[in-house]
C-alpha cells in the first residue's frame, strides 16, 4: 500500500514517538499526537496490545553486544545464578527497564526509555503490570536506585509502601556490577574488581559517581579507586555543554584558560565569567567523579564537540575520530585511591599546542584511558590477589576503549567478563539490583 503510492522506490522509517515520549501504539493515541507531523496514516485493524522499541546491537568479537534489548528478545528469560523469591527492581533513569524473578529466571524488560515526564512513567507502569500478570509474579520485595529522585525509585517507594513490603535501595555502580556478574551467571563469593564506567549515578556520599572501580559481589562492594572529583557546572546541564566540563576539569587541574583553545573560543564572554564565578564560589557545582564527563571534556579540548544534541554524542564523535594505527598515550597518575587526570590534559594540551593532529590526540586520550584500567587492576591484585575484572556500565559501549582494555588486561592474565546478554548501560541495569537485593534479604533470613 506504501510503495504502490511512491514515485520512488525509497521509504526513511523513524520510530513514532515526539522526542523523549514513548511511542504512540494506538490510532487514537497517534491522531492526536502526531496530526501535526504526519502527513496520513496507514492503520491496520488489529490492535497493538503492548508497545515495544527496537533492539539494538552491534558485535564485539563475534558475539552480540547490546545497546539497547528490547524486540525479538525481551522478555525472554536471563537465567539466574541462584533460586531467587519473586521480586520487583525498577531500574535507573535513563534507558529504563524493569525486571522481575521467579525461581532461577530473571525478566528483563524491554527498553522503556528516559523516565523523565509522565508519558513514559505511564508506559513503564502499564508494561510492568503486564509482566507480573503474563509471568504470576506477585512481588515480596522491590529494589530501586539509591537516587530519590528518579520517577523509578519514587514509584518503588510509593508501592512498597502501599503493599507494605520491604524497599531495597541499590548504589547504582554496585547494580551495573552484580547485572554483568550475573549476565555470565557467576556463582562464586569471592570478590572481583569491577571497573564501572558511565555518565551518571548517585554515590554513597551524596556526589556524582560515574569513573568508578570497585572491589565487590552480588553481596558488597568496596570503592578502591575513583577519577579525582571535578565540579559539574550547572549540574545535569553541563552534560549538554562539554566546552563547559572542558574548563572545569581544567580549572580542577590549575591549568590556565588558553584563549586559543577551542572551548574558550566557543563560549561568550559571559559564559566564561559566569563559569569563573561559579567553580571559584563553588556555586551550582556539584562534584562528580564521572567517566562521561571526562570524555565530554577531551572532546571539547580537542574541538571535536562543544555542545551535544543528544547524549553522549561529544564520546561517540571522540571515538569515532581516533587514528586507528595510534600506540601512544598520556599519563594518569594513581594517589592513594584518587585517579588523577590532571597530567593527562598537560600532555593532551602540549600536543595541541604543538600542531598534533586530533585523530591522535583522540587515540592517545582512549589509550590513557585503558592503560588507567590496566593500572589499577595490577594494584590491586597486588594488593588482594584478585584476577578477574568486570567492565560495565554505559562507557563501555566505545568499542575503542573496550577491545584496548581488555586486550590489556587479557595479555596481563586478567580474565576479564563483559555484557553479552544484557545492555552494559542503564538497561540491564535492573538485573543487577535483583540479585542485590536477592543478597539483601539472604543477609537479613
């Protein structure tokens, strides 16, 4: 019927939706949204019962790897490691699923979305309703992030007070540890050192965590190294001006503001004298030790991205810019438990200065990056004797910083684990809380 009214054999398909809403899924629902962007409607008389996104995947050696888990997946069942109650976790913010257990199975919804605004609450409320009736599951327990703030944790609070059952608060670092140990079903106590890297997540000390890793298991965790706390101008805004975070991690390092450096160059006057004002008197800025941010920052150092349009895309373009043949690397020095960058972007800004091109610029930064990774796991299993390294969180979506470290860390004996089941970002995030949570009330029977 499409193509029968085509002058051209050609068809650019998008998902249904207004920006940050989930999709429209009934004729009505779309008639009313979408009149003013789309120009007819091709309707079909069988309902949709339930909406549903697209999966997305690309390939890490030879196995999928997920962004996103959603059709043709979900809600197909993630065996569990261990016998689990019937239990509810909630999830993160950002990319959004929820998960039930029942036995030695895990039900790893499909990807929601940002829960940032009532429409897609809505959503995430509808299908985890449908779940529990589809899968019987009736909830002794939920689990939800450490942040009280998140449309997730606020509904996991209400309910459990409502159906008078037990709250389990998840540190979010801690969760994207326990989903990729249970994403390759372990089953051991011992610890493992987990390197969770990604842009946002509330900290057992109230600051913004993100450059994390950890000593623990599905039971604790120990926090051994972290990136050096940098302040955040503006809070979540700056994520959406790296030129911002760019002056910030400098200003943090007592590096002065070139003013032939793209990100001075970028920003007004006014900007600048407001961001001065800010990191000086400590205003709107809070702390984060976030991986996110640090890769915004090179990017903008570099001049590859100054304000995104969509997240993480200063990364992405970071990444996709890196001279693939590029061996050299700058230094990150290790403080006690401190991760300190601030040699690093001396040696990045010498080579700007000196004319080096920024396909290497960018290699060298991802290359510091893993080179830290290798690092800090070779302290500590030093230290504890530990030898296997879990990488989770959304960072681990660059496929340049992921095959350097574990390529790094397999040639230095490590034997290193990684998502193939679940999402490394905020998706699979909620598995990760169920078998915290699990671990919570085995502690407490």
């Amino acid at each position: 019927l499409l193509f029968s009214h085509l002058s051209h054999p050609l068809l650019v398909m998008t998902s249904a939706n207004i920006s940050e809403e989930p999709i429209t899924y009934t004729n009505n629902d779309a008639f009313t949204r979408l009149e003013d962007i789309a120009d007819g409607f091709l309707l079909h008389n069988r309902d949709i019962h339930m909406r549903i996104d697209d999966s997305v995947l690309s390939e890490f050696r030879g196995e999928a790897y997920f962004s996103r888990r959603a059709r043709g997946f979900a809600p197909q069942p993630v065996p569990l490691p261990f016998e689990a109650p019937m239990l509810l976790a909630v999830g993160a913010e950002l990319k959004n699923t929820f998960c039930l257990s029942k036995e030695k199975y895990a039900f790893l919804s499909h990807h929601i979305g940002d829960l940032e605004n009532a429409e897609t609450l809505q959503s995430f409320e509808e299908a985890a309703a449908h779940y529990e009736h589809i899968f019987r599951v009736v909830p002794s327990a939920i689990a939800c992030d450490l942040h009280p703030d998140y449309l997730s944790s606020q509904y996991a609070a209400e309910r459990a007070c409502r159906e008078e059952i037990p709250l389990i608060q998840v540190q979010h670092h801690h969760a994207h540890l326990a989903a990729c140990l249970a994403d390759h079903g372990w089953t051991k106590e011992e610890p493992v050192i987990g390197i969770i890297f990604d842009g946002t997540g509330l900290g057992t000390d109230d600051t913004i965590w993100g450059g994390e890793i950890l000593i623990g298991n599905y039971a604790g965790f120990e926090r051994r190294y972290h990136l050096d706390y940098v302040p955040q101008p503006g809070g979540d805004a700056a994520t959406r001006t790296p030129a911002k975070m760019a002056l910030a991690h400098l200003w943090k390092a007592g590096i002065p503001w070139d003013e032939k450096l793209a990100p001075i160059q970028y920003l007004s006057s006014e900007e600048k004298s407001i961001l001065h004002k800010q990191l000086e008197k400590s205003i709107n800025t809070p702390l984060t030790s976030s991986m996110g941010r640090l890769f915004d920052a090179a990017s903008a150092l570099i001049g590859v991205r100054q304000k995104v349009n969509y997240e993480a895309q200063a990364a992405i373009e970071l990444e996709a810019l890196c001279a693939e043949d590029e061996d050299g690397s700058y230094p990150i020095a290790i403080h006690e438990d401190i991760l300190d960058t601030a040699p690093l972007w001396a040696a990045l800004l010498e080579d700007i200065r000196s004319g080096t091109p920024k396909p290497i610029i960018a290699a060298r930064f991802h290359n510091a990056a893993a080179a830290m990774v290798l690092s800090a796991s070779e302290a500590i299993r030093r230290e504890r004797g530990i030898s296997t390294v879990v990488l989770s969180g959304g960072v681990w979506q660059n496929k340049r910083l992921l095959s350097r470290s574990v390529a790094l860390l397999e040639n230095a004996g490590f034997h290193v684990l990684w998502h193939q089941h679940v999402p490394t970002n905020d998706g699979g995030i909620a598995l990760g809380q169920i078998m915290v949570a699990l671990h919570e009330i085995r502690k407490k029977s």
